[in-house]
C-alpha cells in the first residue's frame, strides 16, 4: 500500500511540474523574463517580492549606498546592477593580504563582512533573518535569486550554465527544479521517506540542494541533503549507527564489518601530522577496501576521511524548555551508554575525535555527502585535465565553470548519484526487480550512469538541449541551420522535459548506438549504414570523451 501512495504522489508531482514551473512565469511575476538570456530584471520568478527591507538596517542591505562600499563596475566581469548587495569588497584577509573581495558563502574571515549580503540583524524581512521574502515567500529562494539572478554578472542560474537553466520559456518546454518552495522535499520523484527524518516536509528551495555557509564539496552542495546525512546507512542515508569502540583492528576479510569505529593514535590513523600530532590519541572510523587486482580479492582496513556532521536538534518540553541537544554525530559512555558528547573534542571536518575519549563505547557517526567537481586523473595512460575552468575573477575570487568531463569518471560519478538518491531515492539503484515490484531500472549506482549524464541539475530548456550528437540550437544556427527550423527541431514534445540534456529520447540513441561492443544495440540496421554521414549520429566525434569503454568499468 505504501508503495502504491508513492507512485500516486510521484506521478502526481510529474504530471504537475510544467504547471507548476510555468505558473511561475505568468502569475507570480509580471516582469518575467522575455528570454532566458534576460541579465536583468525585477525579481525574477519570485512571489512579487520586489523590495528590500533595509529599514534600521546599520548596513543598509538593499538600501541606498551611503557610507556603504559596494562593488564598482570595472570588474573583470560586467557588474552592471550590484544593487549594494555585496558589503565584502576591499576588506584585508586574515594574513593581512589585500584588500580582496571575501567570499559570500564560507572561508570566513575574522574580521568578516559577508553575513550582511544576506540577513539582517533585527530587521529581517523572512525567518532566519533574511533579508528578501516574507512570511508568506521563500526566503531562501527570494535571497539567493536578489544575486544569482545576473546581478553579480556571473553565476546567473536563469542563464544557461552546466546546470542548465531556470530562466526557460514555455514555448522551450523548459522544467525545472521547483526551487521556489512551492513543493515539499517528500514530493520529489523517487522519494522514499524513511528513518523519521522531518526535513522530508520542508519547503524545496536552493538550500535543500545547496549549503549557502560553505560545504565540503563544489558548488556548495548541501553536505546533508534533505537531511540524510542524519538518516542511517539502513534507510538509504549516510549515518554509521551504534558503532562500537575497539582499540584492536583485526584483519580485514569478505565478512568483516564494512565500517569500524577505532580508538588508536593520530600517526597510526593517518592523520595528516600538520594537523595533529602523531602521538595524540583519536577516535576514527575505518573503511574496509578491497583489492580486486588480484585472485583472490583481498581486503584491509584504512582511515574514512568523510567529514562527520556538526549540528544538533532540540529536544523541547514545555514552554519551550530545552531538555537535550540530539547532535547528529553523538558519542556513549562505555559503562552507562550516556550521550558525552559534550565532553569529547570533535574535529569534525577532519573526522576524529580526541580529548576526553577514554569512556567512549559507541558512536553515532553522521557522515557529510562530499561531491569532488574537480579533478585531474590518469584514464587509460592519459592525463585528463577535468579541473573547473576559471571564466573571471570578482576581487579577487576565481569564477569557474564546471568541465562537465568529470560527471561519470572513476570515484566521482557514484558520488553524484548517491548525492540525488539522497531525495530521489528508488532511481538510485541496480538494473534489477530490486523491490519486487516489477519495475526495472538504469544502473544509476555506477560511477558512469549517473544522474547528471541525462539530467539537468537546475532546469532545461529547448536553448540548452542537445541531440544524439551534441548539437544544439546555437551550434546548428551557426553551421548554416534556420533558427526556426533548428529549435522546432531541438524542442522537446513530451508533456514535461523532466530536466533532460538531450531533446525527446535522443540520450538512448547516443548511447546506444555509441560505445562499440557494449551498446550497441540500435546499430544493426540497414538505416544506420547507408546513412552514417549524414544521420545525426554519425559525422563529427561527439565533444564528450566519454561515451566510451573504460578499462575501470
């Protein structure tokens, strides 16, 4: 019965999302966008939103710019309308180096100023003391969309981007990620609430994706989104729960534990001795590896570096009353299974703990999601440079992009997936009757079919599709095509565009027919040969290097 109510709520959400993602453009703004280029323009897509409350606000965010140091234009990126929003440009670092632009979103200096390009004090206009929504509109959603609107010049999400684009057009098809908070997290397609954790019903917005005070991955994506970093390993979520202390590490083997919760000292764990001293006893969780280079396979144990999560619930009585702190990584006593975790010293980020550890018996390690967007690997002999490409500098801070090579390469492609299996649960999985249920699906579970291959993170749009063979509206345009003809060729005609790459299903196609010996499925056809240069999966190597075999797989 539960899984019939999932499948009604999930075909319920994807039967309204055009709805929904367009009501935006024709209720709620009367100044929308005429196209998703647009750089500038009131409010986009928020609630009719329109001002800031900066009244009594000492650094009169949004307000006029007396006595304030606002961002000029001769950036090296075009700035035309700062709207006073950014109150970090010109300040000296911690090492006294500048003055240079601080970061909005982590790196926090000592002296910083960043917090004010966001709340206010005691003046805010929505909870959290932002400074952008009402009780009524996002909060979230309002502020970040007062910046990533194209006021900065950069980083425009209603721009086409890698992430695509949430500035789409009906007549484009576009769909987005409803981040308006006009939708709950537990009405995503695929959800599969469990373990009780409560952010299930929090309103979607930018920061159920997105950690505005910094993360350990790129882009600033949440370290626990919708929360499952809280949520047990058993119900899909990336907490190790009632692991218990040992101070012996035995061999490891195919039926030893997969995690091991180790008391021990910083050099044998490890540790980087920059950051604590050799002989300085921890607590540390450990990883079982195996080595399948071998018959047979072998397995040992080594340091999990995962950061562990800082952060609590309230447990509240009576008038508000604060009976316990419930911290997401928690520490028992050995003797009395009491919660110490206050006396213990947590280094959280660098995961271990130190200090008062003697009594400890067990923990509960709730370990943060970590997306690397960024890299440089050797594949096949090759060096591959996948690093994020700098596109300009604001005061000091690099603006990249993201070389989206890196989206299905070894030991970064997984860890996508399991980021959005974190709200879209049941599409992470194996191409299997994994539930018993008869329904099959792609093996999204993989570091090379991963969510991102085929989707959208933010939104698509019939600007930035592409066909089987990598070409969009712009790039047909510019081989001689008639720009009517090359968008009522590129424009998706399914009722949604559920955030696709590529136009109708012309991603089975590219894949399909793609990577010899392997997918080869829709290539043995007369049609295919007679037609392979003019067909548009044939002619032009396609621009990602990689849609074919690696010796990884």
């Amino acid at each position: 019965m539960r899984r019939i109510s999932i499948l009604f709520v999930t075909v319920l959400f994807i039967l309204a999302l055009p709805a929904m993602a367009l009501a935006a453009y024709t209720d709620a703004n009367t100044t929308a966008p005429t196209t998703p280029y647009a750089q500038s323009f009131t409010a986009p897509l928020t609630d009719g939103d329109t001002s800031d409350n900066y009244q009594g606000n000492a650094n009169r965010t949004g307000g006029d710019t007396n006595n304030v140091d606002i961002q000029d234009t001769t950036s090296d990126i075009a700035n035309p309308d700062v709207k006073n929003i950014i109150k970090s440009k010109d300040m000296m670092m911690n090492d006294f180096t500048g003055p240079r632009t601080q970061r909005t979103h982590g790196e926090y200096q000592n002296n910083t100023n960043s917090c004010a390009s966001c709340h206010q004090t005691h003046t805010g206009a929505a909870k959290d003391l932002l400074f952008k929504g009402s009780s009524s509109a996002n909060g979230v959603y309002n502020t970040c969309t007062a910046c990533h609107d194209g006021t900065l010049g950069f980083y425009n999400v209603f721009s086409p981007s890698t992430a695509g684009t949430f500035g789409g057009t009906e007549g484009g098809n576009a769909s987005v990620h409803l981040a308006t908070g006009m939708a709950n997290i537990y009405m995503a397609p695929g959800a599969d609430v469990q373990g009780g954790n409560q952010i299930w019903n929090d309103e979607f917005d930018c920061a159920a994706c997105h950690a505005p005070h910094g993360s350990y991955s790129d882009r600033l994506l949440h370290y626990s989104p919708a929360g499952m970093a809280n949520v047990s390993t058993a119900d899909g979520g990336n907490k190790l729960i009632g692991l218990t202390v040992t101070d012996t590490l035995l061999a490891a083997d195919a039926a030893s534990p997969e995690h091991v919760l180790y008391k021990t000292t910083a050099g044998v764990a490890g540790i980087d001795p920059a950051k604590e001293d050799a002989a300085t006893e921890v607590v540390v969780v450990m990883k079982k590896v195996a080595d399948t280079s071998g018959t047979p396979v072998t397995y040992s144990y080594e340091m999990d570096t995962t950061p562990w999560v800082a952060g609590y619930e309230h447990a509240m009585g009576d008038n508000y009353n604060v009976l316990q702190m419930l911290y997401y990584t928690r520490f028992y006593d050995a003797t009395t299974a009491a919660d110490i975790t206050t006396d213990v010293d947590v280094i959280y980020g660098l995961a271990y703990a130190k200090g008062d550890i003697a009594g400890i018996g067990s923990a509960d390690i709730a370990r943060a999601y970590v997306v690397d967007l960024g890299d440089t690997e050797v594949i096949d002999g090759q060096t591959v440079d996948m690093e994020q490409i700098q596109i300009g500098d604001f005061g000091g801070v690099k603006i990249t992009q993201i070389n989206t090579d890196i989206y299905d390469e070894k030991d970064h492609g997984k860890a996508i997936s399991k980021y959005c299996g974190a709200c879209h649960s049941l599409y992470m999985t194996h191409s299997k009757d994994a539930d018993g249920d008869g329904v099959f699906r792609h093996s999204t579970d993989t570091d090379r079919f991963n969510c991102l291959k085929c989707h959208f993170a933010h939104g698509t749009d019939v600007t930035v599709m592409k066909d089987a063979n990598d070409e969009t509206v712009e790039s047909l345009v510019a081989g001689g095509a008639v720009e009517a003809n090359a968008t009522d060729y590129m424009v998706d005609k399914n009722a949604s565009s559920a955030l696709k790459r590529y136009t109708n299903m012309s991603v089975c196609w590219k894949c399909h027919s793609g990577v010899e010996g392997k997918s080869s499925k829709l290539m043995n056809n007369t049609y295919y040969w007679e037609n392979i240069n003019t067909n548009p999966r044939g002619g032009a190597a396609t621009t990602e290097h990689n849609w074919t075999n690696n010796d990884w797989e």
